[in-house]
C-alpha cells in the first residue's frame, strides 16, 4: 500500500498585486508524494487526487474554500500542488487544513483496507491547521490520517519528517483492519484470540506502539479495555497528541494511557504488578539489534503475566528478522496460529504467540 505525504508542509503566500483580478488573492502550495512506508519506492500508477482546503474554527460551514484535482503520473516522484483562494468579505476563517487523498482507492476504511497485490490502496493525508491569511504562514511537520474503524473513526498524527518511530506502519493498519472486520475478518479468524478479546476488562499492553494505531483500535474496538501504549521517550509527544484526539472523540475518560519503556532495562514496577492479558507487537522486528531485547522483555512479561498471550503483526523485509522466532523459541515463545492479511502489494503476517510450558 502506498501513503501519501508531505515533503514540504503546506505554505500560504500572497500574490503580487500589480495584475488586474489579483488583488487579495492567497495562493496554498505544498509538495507531495505517494510512496511507501519507508519511501523506499513511489507509486508507478496514475491516479487522480483530490486536494480541498477547509476552514478550521467554529461556525466555518462543511464545504471546501477550494476543491481542486491534481494528476499523479507514472514515473513522478512528488508532485507540486498549488492553487489560489480569495478569502470572503467579513469574516473569513483565518485557519485552515490541507486534505489530498486518492479520488479511489483510499486505504482510509481498515475494513475494505484487505486487498490483492493487483489492486491499489493509497492512505489520505490532512495537514495540520495552518493561518491561510498570513503571507509566510506554514504547516507544522505533522500529517494526520483519519481511520475508519468498524467503531468509529480514530484520528492519528505522524511526522512528516524521515522519523521512523514515529510513523504509522503497515502492521498497525493490519491489526487495526483485523478488529475492525470482526466477526468475520477476510484473513479468517485466529481462533485463540477469541477467548481473550471476551475478557471483559480486557489489560492490554503494545510494545513500540510508536504512534499507537494498533492500541487506539483496540481501545476504539472493545471499549472496555485498559490499554498502556508504551515506547521509548522520543515518542511520549505525538502518542500523548493521539491520545488526546481519542478520549475528546468517546467523550469520557480515557482508558488508554502512554508510559515509556525501554527494551534494554528491566522492567518498571508497574508493569510486572500488572497482569496482562495482551501484548500488541506491531512491526517491531525490523531492527535486528533491538531483536534481543525485544524477546527479553517479552520473556519477563510472560513470566509476570502468565497466559498472556501475544499478537505479532510482522511485515517481511528482510531475511534476518528470523532470528526474532529463533530467540523467542528459546525462551519456549512459540507460533500458535497465524493468518495472512495482504493489503495491496503488502503482505502483513498476524501471529498469535504464547509461552509453551
């Protein structure tokens, strides 16, 4: 699956005046571009994108200030996107956001987001509220993705910039896509997640939850669980930002929370006092030298919550990340069950691990 991004932040400038027709013309021009997760590759098709600009702030109505459509083309890897606006007489809203998403094949719904490698899903991008009046005003270095759940929508922020912690993944999308599409997800069911997701005070703990998507859908999905996102302090901002969008969005108090937690040291007091039911493991392996401490903390919460059980959503890229299931095998963390969830060219693997007494 592809994202789209921006290279550079949305931007507001004024035109010259000296023509006749551009006096208080605003022009919004940003740069974008369609790749995937890592940016490792663009997208190669052709593919119609709608960019609009809304008004932010009370009383600004539902429709677009503007509404444009921009081509992607093969070969392109970004892509300018500009166009100018006048600001209605009174009151004009002074903020506003930037959306650009794919006219099809939006990854935005985690129900329809399984998809064959022949088909296509590009995840939509709303920038940050931005002054629209203001000559020089910029977007700050956030993007926003909108994710429709079977429960609702969750709003998750990410960087911008080519920091990996804190992007989404496709294994979060995929967890979020496979509790989305309950009872009857396109992978099929993993039938030892069942009794688990039935716990009615559900305690769940994510590893590298990053932004924390896979979480938030859980939380958004069984909303009676008790969720602790947890990562190293370099994401403790954005995942506060998350998740503060979700608990303004249910509109009551908060049953996620954010603590930071560092692989390589031992394990805080109030992770081992609590007994976890599920771990959440989203796409955590591709770093080999973190592998190590990885298995040692999932050894350590397995051994101070017995019987949890751990949901791995593991994207392939690269051979040596075999070594996370050979070192969690020696620790007696085995596969229980696994599905396969493909999401457009994608190939995320869901496995349920537990520990083999």
């Amino acid at each position: 699956m592809f994202f789209i991004r921006f290279l550079k932040v949305p931007t507001t400038s004024h035109l010259p005046s000296r023509s006749k027709g551009t006096q208080g013309l605003v022009t919004i021009s940003a740069l974008i571009t369609i790749s995937t997760d890592l940016s490792e590759s663009y997208y190669t098709g052709n593919v119609l994108l709608r960019v609009t600009l809304r008004g932010e702030g009370a009383n600004v109505g539902t429709r677009p200030l503007v509404a444009q459509e921009f081509k992607w083309t093969q070969g392109m890897r970004s892509l300018p996107v500009q166009f100018s606006h006048r600001p209605a007489n009174g009151n004009p809203p002074a903020m506003g956001v930037l959306c650009v998403s794919a006219a099809e094949n939006r990854a935005d719904d985690m129900r329809t987001l399984f998809a064959r490698a022949d088909e296509t899903r590009i995840l939509s991008a709303w920038s940050m509220p931005f002054d629209i009046l203001t000559s020089g005003a910029k977007a700050e270095g956030l993007v926003e993705r909108k994710l429709q759940l079977g429960s609702g929508m969750i709003r998750i922020w990410e960087e911008t910039r080519e920091d990996i912690a804190r992007h989404i993944w496709p294994g979060g999308l995929a967890i979020s896509a496979y509790f989305s599409t309950l009872p009857s997800p396109p992978t099929g069911v993993l039938e030892s997640l069942i009794p688990v997701l039935s716990k009615p005070k559900l305690q769940v703990l994510e590893l590298g939850a990053g932004c924390g998507v896979a979480g938030l859908a859980l939380a958004s999905s069984f909303p009676e669980s008790i969720v602790t996102l947890t990562d190293l302090p370099i994401t403790a901002e954005i995942t506060a930002r998350n998740i503060g969008l979700f608990t303004g969005r249910t509109q009551r108090a908060s049953n996620v929370t954010y603590s930071p937690l560092d692989w390589s040291e031992a394990l805080p007091s109030w992770c081992e006092s609590t007994k976890f039911d599920l771990i959440l493991v989203a796409d955590c392996t591709y770093n080999t030298s973190s592998i190590p401490y990885l298995v040692k903390v999932l050894d350590e919460l397995s051994t101070s919550s017995p019987g949890v059980v751990i949901l791995l959503a593991h994207k392939v890229r690269h051979d040596s990340e075999q070594m996370f299931f050979d070192m969690a095998g020696e620790k007696r963390l085995k596969k229980k069950e696994e599905v396969v969830f493909e999401m457009a060219g994608d190939t995320v693997d869901l496995y349920v691990i537990t520990r083999v007494e």
